[in-house]
C-alpha cells in the first residue's frame, strides 16, 4: 500500500482518493563530491520529481488536495504470455 499526503494543512485536504499508479518524470543529475578522506563519492540529485496530472491517479489525486491510496503489487509475471509460452514445443 502507497500512501501519498498533499503537502497542506490538515483542513485543506478535501479527503482521500483510492487510485492507481501514475507517471512521474525524473530529471535526475550525479552530482559528484570529493571526500579529502577517500575516493570522490557520487550522489543521485537533480530536480524534484515531477508527475502527469492524469484523473484516478495518485499525482493527480495529491494535485488537487486529496490523500492518494494506492495499493501496490510486485508480481510482474506476464500470466498470459506463459500460457502462449506451455504452447510452445521446445526442445
């Protein structure tokens, strides 16, 4: 479960939002800093995300002042390609 809180006062927020997952864009920059103690360390930095403002999606939920709920999986097998995959004849 994914839980995204708008960035307002509590008596802003108009109330929650069950959603799906929405596109964000990174703009991520290494930025290198040098440790007089050791090697040169390289910190992942940049601008701040951004996201699609898209209805029924988390950004767009947070972007319009409601608490976004997303429940989340990490199973990412493709069912119905192994069903096509048994049909194969290997070997």
């Amino acid at each position: 479960m994914n839980v995204n809180v708008p960035y307002l006062k509590e008596d802003q927020l108009k109330g929650y939002m069950i959603t799906r997952q929405g596109l964000r864009v990174y703009r991520d920059a290494l930025d290198k800093r040098f440790d007089p103690r050791g090697p040169p360390v390289l910190l992942i930095g940049g601008e701040a995300p951004t996201g699609i403002d898209e209805e029924g999606t988390d950004v767009g939920a947070i972007l319009q002042g409601y608490v976004s709920i997303t429940p989340l999986q990490l199973d990412l097998t493709h069912y119905k390609a192994m069903d096509v995959l048994k049909q194969w004849k290997w070997g």
